[in-house]
C-alpha cells in the first residue's frame, strides 16, 4: 500500500503544482520559470545531501545511471515541462493537466517495445479511456470555438493541446529513462541522488540554453 500512498500524493502535488506554475506564468515566460524552478529544487536537494553527510554518494553512481537520470531530466523536467508551462498558458489547468497526464499511455508503448512487458486486458481498457478522454477534451474545444466562430482562438487552442500532447509523449520518455537508472539503485539515498542530479542537469542545460536564447529573443515580458 505503500506504493500507492505514494503515487495517490505524487498525483496531488502535481494538481497543487499547476495551480501554482499557472499563476507564476503571468509574471515570466516558461523558460525562465523553469530554470529558476529546477536550480532552487537541485540547490535543496544537495544541501539537505550535505547536511546529512551523503555526498559521497554521487560519487559511487555508476556513470551509466549518471547518463540516464542527467538525459532523462533533459527531455522530462527540461523539454517536457517547459511544454506543460506552455500548454498551461494556453489552455489553463483544467484542460492542460487531463492532456498531460496521458503520459502513462506513452509509457505503455515504451514498456511494450523496449521492456516487452505485457499488456493486460485492464491494462488495454485503461488506453482505451485515456484515448476517449482526449477525444472529449479536443471535441468539447473545438464545439466551443466554432461556437464563438474565432478561426484565431481555434488555432491557439490546437497549438495548445500539442503541447500538452508533446508534454505527455516526453514525461513517458523520461520515466522510461529514469526508471531504467533507479532500478540500478542500491537504495533509497541512490535513488534520491539520481533525482537530485536529474533536476541539477536540467538546471544546467536550461540556463545554457537560455543564455543564446536571450539574445535572440525576448525570454521575459
């Protein structure tokens, strides 16, 4: 039961979390939140490592599980969620998070093809509902905007549910990634410094990114 304690709390601090990324995007744009995001989590997770005296513990991560948790941070916390931020701008949490939260349709696919493990009647009923809720939120969307007739909104809105679409297909890569690195895990402090360096690579890759960006364009309003 453990494990589904913990899933049933991931799942509210991730509701709770969307309430707070939308309200943060009405001040700065997706990258800079998410930069700023990522480095203060990494920051805490190394402080609280150091505070315990584990620092040692980074350094006994195999470099294979090293590549897997920094290149699954890159595409899941980095690609992914700044795509989640921007898919919350656009169509707001009510909308963006259903979207979102198909990953595990994606993961199934991941599992299938790279794991070969198998798909379950549950688990086949279960793609199937998440197929039919996408089906409503988009048919509901599009119902809405002929409604209205703004050709315009329409076109936001689609541009919209591909990012939260997008956002889904790189999470279900990510976990895919990361689950393959915890598995090599020795413990619970492993798998807390594989999430730490996770965050800490994204961090990383964002700011370098945003460097060029800044130059280019206007990453702030």
């Amino acid at each position: 039961m453990i494990g589904e304690f913990a899933a049933l709390g991931s799942a509210l601090c991730w509701t709770f979390s969307a309430v707070l990324y939308r309200k943060a995007l009405a001040y700065t744009k997706p990258i800079p939140a998410n930069i700023v995001r990522c480095a203060e989590t990494s920051l805490i997770l190394v402080l609280v490592f150091a505070l315990i005296g584990k620092i040692h513990v980074f350094v006994n991560l195999p470099p294979s599980v090293v590549f897997l948790a920094a290149v699954s941070g890159i595409i899941g916390l980095g690609l992914g969620d700044t795509l989640y931020m921007n898919s919350l701008e656009i169509l707001g949490v009510a909308r963006a998070v259903p979207i979102t939260c198909t990953y595990p349709l994606f993961s199934l696919v991941w599992a299938y093809l790279l794991a070969g493990e198998a798909i379950t009647l549950p688990v086949f009923l279960g793609v199937v509902a998440i197929v039919f809720g996408i089906w409503l939120l988009t048919s509901s969307g599009e119902k809405h905007h002929r409604a209205n007739d703004d050709k315009g909104q329409k076109r936001v809105w689609v541009k919209g549910f591909i990012f939260a679409l997008a956002t889904a297909i790189a999470w279900s890569v990510s976990i895919s990634m990361i689950n393959l690195a915890v598995k090599s895990a020795s413990g619970l402090e492993q798998a807390y410094a594989i999430n730490t360096l996770r965050i800490l690579a994204v961090a990383v890759f964002l700011t370098a990114l945003a460097a060029p960006m800044n130059n280019s364009e206007k990453l702030y309003p």
